[in-house]
C-alpha cells in the first residue's frame, strides 16, 4: 500500500492528535516530551493496519489522511480540559517508529505506528483562555480527529489561532517543494563554471560592519538579560585562547551564537563558527545543544536546512525570546 505523495491541489486541512499514544496513562509525559524534542506527532496503530484505520489515516495512507502541508494539534480532553503540547504544519511522509535508530519508546511501549515531521513547531502547553480548544478535540479514547473551520464556531477559531502562530511563510515554502517535486524540477543541478569566478563573500562598507556589530550585541545582551530573570546563566567559551564563542549555558549544554540578520548570508556564517567550536571543544563540551540567536525568525527552508544539522533556532518576539526546540533555549 502506497501513500498518496503529492495530491491534487487542496486547502490545507487540520488534525487533533492525542499525546497518550499507547493508551498507556504512566508514559504520556514522555510521549509529550518525546513530541517536543522530536517535533512530531506520534500516534500507536501500525500505518498498514486494517483493524484501526486511524493509523493509514494518520500515516496518509488513505486519500482523506493527513497529507504535508496540513496542520497537526497535539492535544487531548484530561479530566475534562484540554491538555496540550504544541502544533506544527506536516512536512514529508510518515516514518515508522520503529526506524527511528535515535528513540525508544518511553516505559513498556513497543515500537508499532508512526510519526509525522512538524515544521515550525510551537511549543503550548498552557492553552489561551479565549480559544475554545476543548470543542474540537477528540472524545476519550480517540487518538485522531479532523478539525473542520469550514464549520464556524470552536474549529475556524482554532484553526485561526494556529495560523496566527504558523504565519504564511512555512506554507509558501512547502507548497513550492510540492510543486517542485510534481514537475519532476530539482533543487541542485550541475552546470558549467563562469567565466569569471564568483567569490563567497562581499563587500561590506566598515559602517555597515560596525552598525550590525551593534545590533547583534544589543539582541545578545537582551537575549542574556532574560535568560538571568528565568534562572539561568549565560556565559562563554574562549577555544585555544583565540576564538570565542558568543555564548555557553553550562547547565543546559546550550552553545549560541548571534546574528543580526536573518539572511541566508548570515547564518552560513554562523552555522560555520558553531561546528567549528563543537569540534575544538568536543573534549570538554561533548555534542553541545547548537542554536543561532536572530533578531527574527527566517523563512522555513533555512529553518528545514538547520534541523537537518541539529542547529536550533532562537528569535525575539517583542520582550521575549522563543526557539523552535521546545523551550530548551529560553
């Protein structure tokens, strides 16, 4: 049985997945902490099982499953209130837990069902008093349910209350992957070199040089600011009394560093100083927790980019500071 990888054109449909994945209330902390680290819904029936169709469904097995682009809730009714975990937009097919080399499920839970990849993954655990969660999600019992916003009422309020969160961004980029891969185009190909050799790198005047020095120190001294209020210290590592990382929480394991811009440009260059600081300091910091401190979000192709390398993302919003690692950077 094979999935449906890139159906007809559809508005973008939207989920509520339970976080008690095998029915088993002793382990659904760790199914929850399992979804915030792994930024993924989990659901216990086998993708190919002919008994619960909730896991074909879940899986995209089946033409009205889940498919990327759509919009997953984790969420649950718990002593009649909603219990919650976060949400994201699906990206890619489904994966068998069972494949994962880096998991094992929490307790006595086998390995049988599947997950699905969330991108820009917002973490909620204290849901918004105003936003009826608790209408949409499904009876005790039930580990999926369709959101319906064509409906009105609870789900468009719902529905709306993500998107606000998700922004258009991750939907753009995604939808163009799709197409993409539906015109059988490719996101890398071979060409001949130019005549004259294009070098990594521009000019920049010494002002500009100096004025985005101050931003990013001001973001990294708002960024360090608000770490102290939350109980946490910010400090540094200097490697071979040369180099200097930005910053170094030593109870978390956290290795930063700082950007003053969201472009592509920029996070090269960090993404190239936080690798070579994990290898001059494997002997002490072994496999740090890797993150980049901006000013904003960026678009969700360098985000799908840096997930691939185990680099988190940090970014002010307002006051505050969120990241895309489930709270483990603010």
């Amino acid at each position: 049985m094979k999935p449906f990888n890139i159906p007809s054109p559809r508005e973008r449909h939207y989920w509520v997945v339970s976080p008690n994945v095998k029915n088993n209330p002793t382990t659904v902390a760790e199914w929850k902490k399992a979804s915030i680290l792994k930024q993924a819904a989990f659901i216990g029936w086998e993708p190919n099982s002919q008994k619960h169709l909730m896991g074909p469904k879940f899986a995209g097995l089946r033409k009205e499953g889940i498919m990327p682009d759509d919009v997953v809730l984790i969420a649950r009714r718990y002593h009649g209130k909603p219990d919650v975990v976060g949400f994201g937009v699906v990206h890619g097919e489904y994966i068998n837990i069972a494949d994962l080399k880096d998991f094992k499920p929490p307790g006595n839970d086998d390995d049988s069902g599947s997950l699905r990849n969330l991108l820009s993954f917002v973490n909620y655990p204290e849901p918004p008093k105003d936003v009826p969660l608790i209408e949409v999600l499904p009876p005790r019992g039930a580990a999926l349910r369709q959101i319906h916003p064509e409906n009105g009422g609870a789900h468009k309020k719902v529905c709306d209350w993500m998107e606000k969160h998700l922004g258009n961004t991750d939907r753009k980029a995604i939808r163009k992957s799709k197409d993409e891969r539906k015109l059988g185009l490719k996101s890398a190909v071979i060409v001949e070199p130019p005549v004259k050799h294009r070098s990594g790198y521009e000019y920049q005047p010494k002002s500009d040089v100096i004025k985005a020095n101050q931003v990013e120190d001001e973001l990294f001294r708002d960024y360090q600011h608000w770490l102290k209020k939350k109980g946490h210290q910010l400090r540094t590592i200097k490697y071979n009394r040369r180099l200097q990382c930005d910053g170094y929480e030593e109870e978390r394991r956290n290795l930063i560093e700082a950007k003053a811009s969201a472009s592509r440009e920029n996070i090269r260059m960090a993404v190239g100083q936080l690798l070579d600081y994990d290898f001059l300091g494997k002997r002490e910091f072994s496999e740090p927790n890797k993150a980049i401190l901006l000013p904003k979000k960026p678009d969700a192709d360098i985000e799908k980019w840096l997930q691939y390398l185990h680099i988190s993302i940090i970014w002010r919003e307002g006051e505050l500071f969120s990241d895309n690692k489930g709270g483990l950077f603010s």
